[in-house]
C-alpha cells in the first residue's frame, strides 16, 4: 500500500488526470483478476479509500461493482468513478439494463475466466455466458429463416441456452426438464456462497425463457418414446452429466459431492475426500468455511490438473484458500478402503490413515447421453449438446448450445 501511494502521488504530480486503482502483482494476480472465490464484491474499495486521500485526482474503481448499493455507497468514499469490466462482457447493455431498472435482466459475470482472460493466449476474448462477446458482428443472433417446432430436452445450462437462442430466433420451443427447477449441475454447483453467481444464471435463464415465452415443462421426464412421438421438426438432446460411481467394494460407504451439496447427507466433522478436480477441491474449501477438517486424496501429482487446466487466479487463489483453510492435500495418492472412521491411503509406498467421518466422492462426471443414443437414428434433425455430448463446463456446454441453437 505504502508504494501504491508513493506511486499514485509520482503519477499524478507527472500529470495524470485520473487513477484506475486495483491491486495485486504477477505474484498474486487474482487480486488484478478476482475469481469467484472472493467473500466481498467491490474488493478494491479500501484501495481506493486509502488513495482518495492522498491524491486530488478522480479515483475510478472496478473489481465487482455490479451491485448498484456498493457503487452507491463507493461513490464519493472510495472513488469518483465507477468502473465495469467483465460485466460488459457478460451483458454489454448491463448499464441500460440498471438505469431501468431492469436488474433481473442482466446476465451474471461467474468471475470463472474461462471465456476472457483464460484464453487470452488462444484467441480473442470473449465470455463463458455470452459467446457473440467480442465478435457480435459475425456471430450474434439472427432471425430464423422458417419458424420451426423445437423440443429441447433438459433443463441444465446447455438446454436453457439453447431454448433462449431458440426462441430469440423466432422458433417456437418447449423445453422438458425431468426435475422440478431449472438448473442441472449449477444447482449443486452454486450451493457454496462463492459459487453464489452459478444460481444467478439459472436465475437469469428462467427470466428470459419467461420473457420469450419458451414453454417450461418441469418435472417432464422424457422417454425415447415420448421424444419420436412428439410434433416436433426439431429435438435437441440437452441430458447433461451424472456423477461417475466408485466401483470398488472397499469404497462403498463413500457419499458423493452431490449429495453432500444437495444437503441429503450432512458431512460429520472429519472429512476425507476422494477427487482433486475442481468439485471435490471446491467442496472440501466449502466443507473447511464451515469448520470442519478436511483432507484431499487426489490419484494425480497434482490437484485441479495442476496449474494450466484452469485459468491461473483462479487455480491460485483456490489453492492459497484451500492451504489457508488447512485443507490437507494428498497428491499421487489413493484411498484404498473405508474401514469404520478410517480412510486407508496408499501414498508410493507409503499407507496412510485418516481419521473420517464421512468419505466423499467426486470422481468426475459421466455423459448421461443414453437417451440421445435411444433417438439419434430418428427421421429429424436431431442435436445432442452440452455435458450429454462431452463433459466439460459451463462455458462448453453454452457456447454449444448457443452455436447449435443459431443454425436450427
Ligand atoms: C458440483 C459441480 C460444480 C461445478 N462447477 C463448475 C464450475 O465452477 N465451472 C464450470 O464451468 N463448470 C462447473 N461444473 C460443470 C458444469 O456445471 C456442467 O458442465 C454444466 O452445468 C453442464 O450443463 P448441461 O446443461 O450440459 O448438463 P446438466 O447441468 O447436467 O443438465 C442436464 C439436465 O437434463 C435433465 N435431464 C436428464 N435427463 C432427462 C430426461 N430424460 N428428460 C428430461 N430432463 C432430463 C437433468 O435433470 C438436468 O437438469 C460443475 C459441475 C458440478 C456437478
Ligand atoms: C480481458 C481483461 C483484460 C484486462 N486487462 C487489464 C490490463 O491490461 N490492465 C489492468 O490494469 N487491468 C486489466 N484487467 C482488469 C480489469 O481492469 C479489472 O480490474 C478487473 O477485471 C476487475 O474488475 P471487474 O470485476 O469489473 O471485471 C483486465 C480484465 C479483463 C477481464
Ligand atoms: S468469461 Fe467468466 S469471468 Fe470472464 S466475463 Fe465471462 S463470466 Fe465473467
């Protein structure tokens, strides 16, 4: 902080006639570019406290500003100028949408990186949820050529995107959904309070498919069957991904991380984890805020693929948060039973026992795409898109809905 101001003071007396004030280094760049992962929005408004005192320039603040109460309440305190950066990715009419107070019409920036600064190195940036970003001109939603008849099935992120682009293009859709909300994996994916912004894009869906007048059908569970039976010219196969089961008889009294966010199982205080992908590290730090003590088995030498699968800060700052919190991370380690409280661990050559109360799994996911397979022959342009065609993410699963969905 100290050189911070020294630096604003030699900028301003050098002419500058206003600072854009964030922080972080190369060291500790998710503060530059904050994840999901931080507890406050508008993190940087201490920074610009601080400097709004020592420097008679307009100080202009970004860093998840996107609640009108904390920019209400920045103003004038910690700054002079309100700052959007990645909200104008996810949602360029954010502005307009908050003069009218069309709030619940804005899409949510998930702080993921995936579609932005992520690729930054592969290619232009664009957004996980909004993919016309950064190349509307070309790739943006234009009106169908002949109005068709669209039977989406599921109700998941890839299933939404496709009814909203859908409909947006002038088809008349249905979408069926076999459980009683809209959602799919982000409903446990958004359970922890940071993951807070996955349940503001199901929110977001639901409003738009609301407003375009897509007819939601919960609580549909479709059947091969019922999809060839029904008067459709058109039938995208959104079905998703179910949690991979450990096949293994010592394993059997593990729970998965499913169930552990669907709060069908409450987790005692000693947690052992099996999985260092994202689910299970996200679960285990979700598990750790909430006091209990956690330890991750991962098969791999490093969790969360190590350091290039997902975009840097946020592997970084989920790791620093996963060390702050005391997680225990095993590497090119495997539990080998369940015996009672006991997970047993082979480490090398080493084993391993941990105290548990409850054993978790989160092994991955698997294409539920059986019901894609049961209808792919049939005589109709048929589609199977998102976690159903190839588990990925949520930024996969949109742009391949959204890019089905534009040439229907
Ligand atoms: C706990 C968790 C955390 C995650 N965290 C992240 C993250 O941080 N970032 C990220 O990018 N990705 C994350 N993912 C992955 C991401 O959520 C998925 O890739 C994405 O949601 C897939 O969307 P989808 O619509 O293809 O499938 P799903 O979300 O699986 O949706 C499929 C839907 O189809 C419905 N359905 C299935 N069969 C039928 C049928 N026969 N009839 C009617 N409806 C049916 C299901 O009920 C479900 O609602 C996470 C996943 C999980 C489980
Ligand atoms: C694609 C992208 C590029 C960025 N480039 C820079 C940059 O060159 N210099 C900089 O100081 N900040 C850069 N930032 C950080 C933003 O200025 C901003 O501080 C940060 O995204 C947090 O604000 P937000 O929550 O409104 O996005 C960039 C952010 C994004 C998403
Ligand atoms: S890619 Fe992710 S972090 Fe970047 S703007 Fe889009 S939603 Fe936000």
């Amino acid at each position: 902080i100290e050189e911070g101001i020294q630096a604003a003071k030699i900028l301003t007396a050098a002419g500058y006639d206003a600072l854009n004030v964030d922080a972080g280094t190369y060291d500790s760049w998710y503060w530059n570019h904050p994840p999901m992962y931080f507890e406050e929005e508008g993190m940087y408004r201490p920074f610009g406290e601080i400097l709004k005192k020592e420097v008679d320039v307009p100080i202009i603040l970004a860093g998840r500003m996107e609640n009108p109460d904390i920019a209400v309440e920045a103003l004038g305190k910690s700054c002079d100028i309100v700052e959007y950066g990645r909200q104008l990715l996810a949602d360029a009419d954010y502005p307009e949408k908050l003069r009218r107070g069309r709030l619940d019409e804005v899409r949510p920036c998930l702080g993921c990186h995936e579609g932005c600064l992520g690729r930054i190195s592969r290619g232009p940036v664009s957004c996980a949820v909004n993919p016309a970003c950064g190349r509307e001109a070309i790739y943006g939603i234009t009106p169908a050529p002949k109005q068709k008849t669209v039977l989406i099935v599921g109700g998941g992120v890839a299933g939404c995107e496709c009814a909203r682009v859908a409909a947006e293009r002038g088809h008349k859709v249905i979408l069926c959904e076999k459980l009683a909300r809209l959602g799919g994996n982000l409903i446990p994916g958004g359970v922890p309070e940071f993951k807070r912004y996955d349940h503001q894009l199901v929110r977001w869906y639901e409003r738009q498919l609301e407003l375009l007048g897509v007819e939601v059908r919960l609580e549909q569970e479709m059947n091969a069957t019922e999809v060839e039976q029904f008067p459709a010219d058109t039938v995208v196969i959104a079905t998703g991904s179910v949690p991979v089961k450990l096949r293994q008889e010592a394993l059997a009294a593990a729970v998965s991380a499913d169930d552990v966010l669907m709060g069908r199982v409450v987790p005692g205080d000693k947690v052992v984890m099996i999985g260092g992908g994202l689910v299970g590290c996200e679960t285990g730090l979700w598990l750790a805020k909430q006091g209990k003590q956690v330890a991750v088995v991962e098969m791999l030498p490093e969790i969360l693929g190590g350091p290039k699968a997902l975009p840097f800060m946020n592997y970084s700052m989920l790791l620093d948060l996963m060390n702050y919190h005391g997680i225990k991370i095993l590497k090119g380690a495997a539990v080998t039973s369940i015996c009672g409280n006991t997970a047993v661990v082979r480490q090398g050559e080493n084993t391993l026992e941990l105290e548990a109360d409850t054993v978790i799994s989160a092994v991955g996911y698997r294409s539920e795409n059986s019901l894609y397979e049961a209808v792919k022959g049939m005589d109709r342009e048929i589609y199977n898109v998102g976690d159903s065609s190839q588990v990925h993410n949520i930024m996969y699963a949109v742009w391949n809905a959204y890019e089905v969905a534009r040439n229907i």
